[in-house]
C-alpha cells in the first residue's frame, strides 16, 4: 500500500533554515505529482508547494515563495522541501502527498507528518 514517511522537522528559530524529506513506497513514485501540504494548530490544511514528476514544473503558496524550494529524487523515492528564512507562521505539521495543487484533495494517503515549530 501507499505509504509516505516525513522526516526533518524540530525547532527552529525564526530566520532559520530546515529541509525536509519524505520517502515514499507502494506506488509509482517517479511518474506521481507531489507537494507538501501543512496544517497550523486550529487551522486546515494549507497546500505549500507542488512538484511534477519530472521536476519540470514547482509551483509554491504565495505565503512560501521565495523561502521554500521543493525538489525531489525519483531514484530513492524522495520528496525534499528546503525551507529558509523561517517565520513563526510556518509553524506546523508537513505532510508529503501524492498530487499537485488542483487534486492533492483527490488522494487519501497521508504519512504521520513532520511537526516543524519556529520559535520567535
């Protein structure tokens, strides 16, 4: 079965930087659109950043661009997200997920996440 498995995640202080990873088993990594997808205490889901499976196409959240770099490893199965200059807003859970940003929603595959937290 699908399975993804987040890693990287601590505490970090604003203006810092953290990568992370997620390796990924039980489907066709290589041909699968990825993004990250995060969640903020008492919030929903917010979509971060997306990468298509031949790393052509990286589309990143208005509140992310510029900071975050997506990118991805198809021979190890490996979603990677670089984070820098990281603000207090960034605090939350990250999650890999199978999909872009228009059907992410569609695929119900989650791994445990990766808690991130910034500290002011």
């Amino acid at each position: 079965q699908v399975q993804l498995v987040e890693s990287g995640g601590g505490l970090v202080p604003a203006g810092g930087s953290r990568r992370l990873s997620c390796v990924a088993s039980g489907f066709t990594f290589a041909m699968s659109g990825m993004s990250w997808v995060r969640q903020a205490p008492g919030k929903g889901q917010e979509w971060v950043s997306g990468i298509s499976y031949g790393s052509i196409t990286t589309t990143y959240a208005d509140s992310v661009k510029g900071r975050f770099t997506i990118s991805r490893d198809n021979a190890k199965s490996t979603l990677y997200l670089q984070m820098n200059d990281l603000k207090a807003e960034d605090t939350a859970v990250y999650y890999c997920v199978r999909g872009l940003e228009s059907d992410w929603r569609d695929y119900n595959s989650w791994g445990p996440g990766t808690q991130v937290t910034v500290s002011s």
